[in-house]
C-alpha cells in the first residue's frame, strides 16, 4: 500500500501546483490565441471535462477503499483545476467554452481494480491528447501551459501503472501510445 501513500502526495500537490499560478499564465497566453487555438483549448475542456466525470464515478460506486479513494479525489481535482485553467483561458479572449464532455467508453466497473484500469486508460488518454496538441499551439506560451498538464497526466499515468504493478508507465523512455 505504500504507492497509494505517494500518490496520495503527488496527486494533492500537483492539484496545488496547478492553483492560480496556471490560471494566471492561461489568461495571459491566450490574449495572442488564434480559432485553432480556441478549438484545442474546447478539445482539451471537454476531455478534462470527462475525466472530472469518469473520476466523479468512480468515487460514488463504493468500490474504492479509503486510501484509493483520497488518490481518486486528489486526481479529480487536478482535473477540475484544468478545467478550470482552460475555461478562464477562453473566458480572457472573449471565446465561448464548450459545455461538451468527450465520450469515453466505460467498461464494467465492479471492482477497485477495474476502476484503476479505467483511470489508466484515462490517463493515458489525456497525456497523449496533450501531447498531440501542444505541436500545434500557434501560440507557444499554450504550448507550454499544456506541457505542464502534460506532466500532471504522465505522473498519474506512472503512479496508477505502478499501483496495478504494470511496470513501467513509459518503458520506451518516451510518452506516447
């Protein structure tokens, strides 16, 4: 049980990390956002979007035990402050947040364990959409921002490998599928 203790840690301090610091370089970086920008950004809310809701799920079912389920709301608010980062980004010049939620297909979830494997894959999801996108940003300082969302979605991806003992999240050395 000592992963969950550090993950515990490092889901509650990143969700931390993220505070006002991001939301104040998202409403910055945006000012200089182009309609492609906006449309990764809407992508990015509604798969975020997703993750608050499949880990809002996950909680309620009363598989989870206590300490798994202090990772789970810790990870799901890295989330909702991504969320957050994203829309007050969109708010600051002026474009509409999407109120979509991207479509995950929810496998059975009747066990602690399935729970974790659905938030592997969660997880993995998110850390190669980050990735994929942050290429395309026109505006470099988005670029970096989702970089370090980046780095939150790899970090949960490694701490729920290594609590389903997946060995490593990433053998290759590189994120990515």
């Amino acid at each position: 049980m000592s992963i969950v203790t550090r993950a515990q840690v490092l889901g509650v301090s990143s969700a931390l990390a993220l505070g006002s610091s991001l939301l104040t370089q998202f409403s910055f970086a945006v000012q200089r956002a182009d309609a492609g920008d906006v449309k990764s950004l809407n992508a990015a809310i509604a798969l975020e979007r997703a993750g608050v809701t499949a880990y809002t799920a996950a909680a309620a079912t009363g598989f989870l035990s206590p300490p798994v389920l202090d990772v789970t709301k810790a990870f799901m608010a890295d989330h909702v402050a991504h969320l957050a980062a994203l829309t007050t980004a969109l708010k600051a010049i002026g474009a509409t947040a999407t109120d979509e939620t991207a479509k995950l297909d929810y496998p059975t979830l009747a066990t602690e364990a399935d729970i974790l494997n659905f938030a592997y894959t969660i997880e993995r999801l998110a850390a190669n959409s980050y990735l994929g996108v942050i290429a395309t940003f026109k505006n470099r300082d988005l670029a970096k921002i989702s970089a370090t969302i980046l780095g939150v979605e790899t970090t949960h991806v490694a701490l729920l490998a290594e609590a389903l003992a997946k060995g490593f999240a990433y053998p290759s050395g590189f994120a990515g599928p």
